[in-house]
C-alpha cells in the first residue's frame, strides 16, 4: 500500500468518483481530477513535473493504479468493475456504486425519516433514470448497507404519511427522470421538440430547472448559439415536456451554468412564463366576500397583501357596485397564467388595475362572450 502522507487524501477522492453513477472515469481522468482536487486542498500534486507530460501521465497513472489495486485489498476490500471501455481504455467504478469507504450504519431514526422521504419520492418509481430509488430502498433493508435494527420489524406495517398528487397520464413524464439526472449531472442536451400545429425541431440548451404547473411538467434552460440566434445568458425556454419526442447529450460541449437563482426569477410570477418585457405591476383585484376564506388560504401569489380596513372603505368609495367585495393587491409580472388563474374565479375575482391589463381581460372574454352567444 502506497504510504506517502496524502494517499488518504487520494483514497477519499477516488473513492468519490468511483461511486460516481453518472460520470465515466478512465485512468488517466482519475488522475487529473484527483491532482486537481490535492492541488486545491494544499498537496502536491502526483506524476510529478507536468511540463514533460509523457512522464507525468506515465508516472502519475502508476500511482492511480496503486491506489485502486490499495482499494481492493484489506482492510477496504473495495470491489472494482473496469469491464467498460470509454475510447479503448478502461473505466473504472466501483461494482456495487451504493457503497462508499465512508458508509456507516443509520440510526433507527435516520432510517425511519430516509424510509418516509423514498414513499414520498415514490410517485418517480418505474420512471427511466430513477430505478435508484429502488436501489435505495432495497439497500435500506439490507444490514449489509445500513446496519440492524427496531426499524427493520416495523417494515411489514410501514404505509405512507404523505401523498401528493401526479398525473401518471401525462405525456412525456417518461422523461423526467432522465432531465433530472442530466440537470444534476450538468449535461448539454439536445431536446426533439415538437411545438403544436408544427412539425418536430431539435433545441440544443443547457437545462437548469424541472418546474410544475398546473399538473404539467416544463424544463427550463439556455439555448446554445444558432446561426439565427445569438447566445443570451440571461433568455430562457420553458419547454413543457408533453411536446418533447427525444433526448440526447450532446457530447463534446461545455455546460454552461446558471448564475442567477430560477427560483428567486419565478417568484415574480404564477406559472411558468417569464416575459422580460413586463414589468412588476401593483395588481389590484376584488374578490368576492362569500369568497374571501377560500384566498386567504389560497394566496394567488405569494405577494399577495390585504388592504387595510381603512383603505378598504377608500376603494369601496370609489367603486361603490363592490360593496360585497374585498380588496386585495398582487406584486408580479403579468402573464398568461395570471389572466386565465382569475378567469377561472368567474365573478369571485375581479382584476380591476392596471387599465391595460383590464382591458385586455374585458376585450378577451367580450369576444368569447360573443362566440358562446352565437352558438
């Protein structure tokens, strides 16, 4: 076993890797990761002298090939695969990538609340890209992987305490697990899409967020230069998976990450769809008084304030024919989502500033007016 004092070091990197399901690691890659790792932790880095790189590929590879051969003998006694082959040379990880030289055994506790969050991740099993869930799950049981104990008699009169509903119908759910994977994995991907009325288009994107609404599921990211468009940072698709027909990696190319929080962005609206265009507005909305409970547990949006009772009787002033309303203000970016959430409240909600907004509302639903009446 190699004995110079940062082969610890190097053993919890590569032990890393080698349980890394979803990157593939050849010697010689084994190698840069880890000196790029040593070398930002304050160790040399290993090879030596990279100026003659024959020498230090050579060299460095040995000391990789130590270390693995040291991870597979007592006391680790780590299991290896190398049957795979990544351009004529071997990749290495480790047979069983639930182990780890780190693992130790969970605490009752610990396994109970692990058990609880895969029966609420459940709803994913069966999909591509998840079967790891229930890899996890069998791995739970298993004294091997996580030890013994009261919790393993309570497993035949386990049942769940939390369900959320997901419609297992929907087009193209088949796809989430894999958009998870290659989000979290940070892969360019070229997505088959195929908007309606339209035939199929190829979108190259790096993707950055999985977002439901509405019972739908939607990727957001970044499209890729074209020769008709140039690359913009800060412009994002929302591609709702129902029109998706493929996925593919894209090899060869640099992720591009995200450097402004989607979260923090999709604050600012209800839905999916972000118009750069719009500005935050003050929303004014009046809703009905018999209607009134069912808003305040269920805010439109999170910004969503009551007025006060003083002010209140100053808009009840002003627009005396809702007197059986009450006031309530909105701090977002309108959209198509915001337009047709209120007419879904038919005469519980009524949007009543910015004037732009309203009329685009009033013209909307006095031409579906006229179509119902013409039938």
């Amino acid at each position: 076993m190699p004995s110079n004092k940062n082969a610890v070091v190097r053993y919890m990197y590569l032990d890393q890797m080698l349980s890394d399901r979803y990157n593939k690691y050849t010697c010689e890659a084994l190698l840069k990761k880890v000196n790029e790792r040593l070398e930002l932790a304050g160790f040399p880095a290993i090879g030596g002298d990279q100026s003659d790189y024959e020498h230090y590929i050579r060299s460095g590879k040995r000391v990789i090939q130590l270390d693995l051969q040291a991870l597979q003998d007592a006391p680790f006694n780590m299991e290896i695969d190398s049957s795979e082959r990544l351009n004529g040379a071997p990749v290495y990880r480790y047979s069983d990538q639930t182990q780890s030289l780190f693992s130790k055994s969970l605490s009752d506790d610990e396994k109970r609340l692990l058990h609880e969050v895969l029966n609420t991740l459940g709803q994913f099993s069966g999909l591509n890209n998840f079967e790891w869930l229930n890899d996890l799950q069998e791995k739970l049981n298993d004294k091997r992987a996580f030890g013994r104990g009261e919790y393993d008699k309570e497993m035949q009169r386990s049942r769940k305490i939390i369900y959320f509903s997901s419609n297992e119908y929907l087009k193209g759910r088949n796809y989430l697990g894999s958009l998870f994977s290659l989000i979290a994995n940070k892969k360019v991907i070229n997505v088959k899409y195929e908007p309606f009325g339209e035939s199929p288009k190829s979108i190259r994107l790096y993707p950055y967020l999985l977002k439901q609404y509405n019972s739908r599921w939607y990727l957001i990211g970044t499209p890729l230069a074209t020769k008709e468009f140039p690359y913009r940072k800060d412009f994002y698709l929302n591609l709702p998976l129902d029109r998706m027909r493929d996925i593919k990696v894209v090899e060869g190319v640099d992720y591009v990450d995200c450097d402004e929080s989607l979260e923090e962005r999709y604050e600012d609206i209800v839905g999916v769809t972000w118009l750069k265009e719009e500005k935050l507005a003050e929303i004014l909305i009046a809703v009905k008084n018999s209607f009134v409970g069912y808003v305040d547990t269920k805010p439109i949006h999170g910004s969503q304030i009551k007025y006060s009772a003083e002010q209140q009787e100053k808009l009840h002033t002003k627009y005396p024919t809702l007197r059986d309303y009450t006031f309530y203000a909105l701090n977002l970016k309108p959209n198509r989502e915001l337009y047709n959430t209120i007419y879904s409240y038919g005469e519980n909600i009524i949007l009543i500033s910015p004037t732009k907004i309203r009329e685009k509302m009033i013209k909307e639903l006095t031409t579906s007016l006229k179509k119902l009446k013409s039938l």
